[in-house]
C-alpha cells in the first residue's frame, strides 16, 4: 500500500497508523494480480484443393490427337500409340467431367450405357449445338473403342486398316 498524498511504501505501517511522511489516515491500496498463464493448442492450417482432372486429361487428349495425325501422314505404322493415348484420354476427360457436371447439372433420370448417362446429363448442363443429338451414340462409341483398347481384344482388321 501506498499515501496517496505522498507515495510512501505503507505496507509495514499497521492499519490504524498515520503515514509517518506526511500524517494522513488514508491508503491507496492497488491490487497486483497475479500473473496469468495460458495455452492454447490451434490445429495446424490445412488448405481444401480441388484439381478438376477433365481439364489435364482434354489436354493430353489433344495432343496426342495432333501427334497421330502428324504421325499418320510421315510415319502412317507408328499412328497406333499416339491414337491409343488420344482416344483413352478423351474418355477419361469425358468421365472426370461428368463427375463434375453430377455435383451441378441436375440427373436427367436416363438409365442404360454409362456413354448414353454422361451424353444425357452433359447435353442439359452444356450448349452442344445441333449435333448434341449425336452425343449418346459417339460417347458410347468412345467409351467402347476405350473399352477395346484397354484390354486386348482381338480384332479383325481389314486389309485396308494403317493400324496394327
């Protein structure tokens, strides 16, 4: 405790005693807490990602697309590898971007050919213009053509093919 007229240490004097400075009763009393610590633990910061995998699929589709064709015309025998990569990867853009257009296109309740569901379902998300009416029968077509190319189906090919 302090005088609050004279600032003299008044914490040996007893209660009932003068301020031995300067003579008043009074006391100015400050309360010191004490002191206060606290821990908080805060989760490491994450971040949320998203990688919308259509978009790097449609751009290897698209090279190697231009790859074969480029092949085809110098080295028509080499067009197969190329063509395989192209047709594969246009499929697997078609089908990371239906997982897209589900969480936002509304479901057209068409059941069948998983080519014929994401046809239906991209047509009422995307303006396909006049040949979006084709799209079921091209889409299914690719996603067999993947089909084929993925698993080593003997085929027949007629003598008028380039490709092995």
């Amino acid at each position: 405790m302090r005088c609050p007229d004279c600032g003299a240490d008044l914490d040996e004097v007893p209660p009932d005693q003068p301020c031995p400075k300067c003579g008043p009763r009074r006391r100015d009393a400050r309360v010191q807490p004490a002191t206060v610590r606290a821990e908080t633990k805060v989760p490491s910061p994450s971040i949320l990602m998203r990688h919308h995998a259509w978009i790097t699929w449609a751009e290897i589709a698209i090279d190697h697309e231009d790859e074969a064709r480029r092949t085809r015309v110098l080295k028509p025998a080499e067009e197969y590898r190329p063509g395989l990569v192209a047709i594969t990867a246009t499929a697997f853009a078609l089908d990371a971007f239906y997982g897209v257009a589900r969480e936002l296109i509304p479901d057209p309740g068409v059941k069948g050919a998983r080519g014929v569901v994401v046809a239906e379902r991209l047509k009422r998300g995307v303006a396909g213009g006049p040949k979006a009416h084709t799209w079921p029968q091209r889409i299914e077509a690719l996603f067999k053509t993947r089909q084929r190319l993925c698993t080593s189906e003997r085929r027949r090919c007629r003598p008028s093919c380039t490709t092995p």
